[in-house]
C-alpha cells in the first residue's frame, strides 16, 4: 500500500527549469554566443553537471565579469520566479493526498533556502511531512539514492510504499536507485531528455487523478 508521495522541487512542483534555461540564454546571448543544451542539460537535477560560468569562459575564450553576470541573472530570475505557480495538476495532487492520508515529502538537489523562499511564497510551507536537501552537498545530491532513502528514514516508510515525481533523468534515476516507483513528469525543457528510467511519464498530472495512479502503481 502507498504510504506516501515524494515530490522533487525545481522543474517538477515549479518549473523553474524553464526560468533557469531562459535566463542563462539570456546571459549567453547578451555576450554573442549560444547557450550549449546538451551540457546545460546534465546539470538539470543535480550538483555536479557542468558550470554555466566555465562554459561562458569556454565560448569566449577569455574570462567573463563573473560577479556582473551572477547578480544580472539572479535579478532576472527572481523577478521570472514571481510570476511562477505550481505546475497544472499538482495542488489537486496535494489535496487529494491529504484526504487520503498520505504524507508527502520534497527530496531536492537544491538548498533549503531557495525551496523555503519559494513555498512562502506560494503559502505552502505547512504541507509537508519531510523535506530533504543536499543543500551544497554533491556527495548526497542526485543521481545518488541519499536524498531519497534519507528521506524514506525521516517518513519511516519502505521503498516499495512510496511514489516519487521528478523530471529529470538524473532525479528519476537516483529514485529508482532506492527502490522507489517514480513517475517522470517533464516540464518545457525536460521533455526532450531521455526519461525512459521512470515507471511511467505524465505529461500532465492532470491527465490521471491521484486515485487512478495509485491503482495503476497498486
């Protein structure tokens, strides 16, 4: 029996994916070269993909104003990140998980402060039963299974009583890593990657009810 629902933050509950790649364009583009998708992509999900900063260096072939660019693109990001709501879908998720009884939980590569600044924002701070970080960590961050048998420890639940949600190939494998049925749920910029690890991809958390997932997982 499913005993709870982990969600994975960044591009799965918001999808700032989309907020992060059009940003990074922007940088790249305002120094005249192009943002390289394919490298931009392993470090979707994770802590240890390629560096936006080196990669800009690269293509310049000298160095760029890197304090200058970091504050630019945070501005802009911050000012993006207002406008974005959770995904369609998954407040419905979240509700019905509670009228169900389960507990739900955030298993994230990022930090804790970015996750808080943005459920306060969304007013969500009180909904979850666990939230785990690597908070910088890049031992702990995904692909590797610690976030998530770390937070299997905090809910006391088994693998096999648990559904995750990521949308990344680095989120869905460090699920599957723990022993957890993970549903791949894409976002604009993770649907071109390969999400053929997860149990089943849903294009839209509206498509199958709470209820309807949980029978097929049953």
């Amino acid at each position: 029996m499913i005993r709870a629902l982990l969600f994975d933050f960044d591009g799965t509950l918001i999808d700032t994916e989309t907020i992060d790649l059009r940003t990074w364009t922007e940088v790249f583009e305002a120094h005249g070269v192009a943002v390289p998708l394919d490298r931009f992509a392993l470090r979707i999900g994770t802590l240890t993909g390629p560096d936006e900063l080196d990669e800009l260096d690269a293509l310049l072939e000298a160095p760029c104003d890197r304090e200058a660019v970091t504050a630019t693109r945070r501005r802009r990001e911050l000012e993006l990140l207002e406008l974005e709501q959770l995904r369609p879908g998954v407040r419905e998720y979240l509700e019905d998980a509670r009228e169900l009884g389960l507990r739900v939980g955030i298993v994230s590569s990022s930090s804790r402060s970015w996750i808080d600044m943005n459920l306060e924002r969304l007013g969500l701070v009180d909904c979850w039963a666990a939230v785990v970080c690597a908070d910088g960590d890049t031992t702990r961050c995904k692909p590797s299974p610690a976030l998530y048998l770390e937070a299997l420890d905090v809910l006391g639940v088994h693998a096999d009583q648990v559904i995750a949600f990521e949308d990344s190939p680095n989120g869905i494998a460090s699920a599957r890593a723990a022993g957890i049925v993970c549903v791949g749920f894409p976002n604009e910029v993770t649907s071109a990657l390969d999400l053929s690890g997860a149990d089943l991809v849903l294009e839209s958390l509206e498509d199958v009810s709470l209820a309807d997932l949980l029978e097929r997982v049953g």
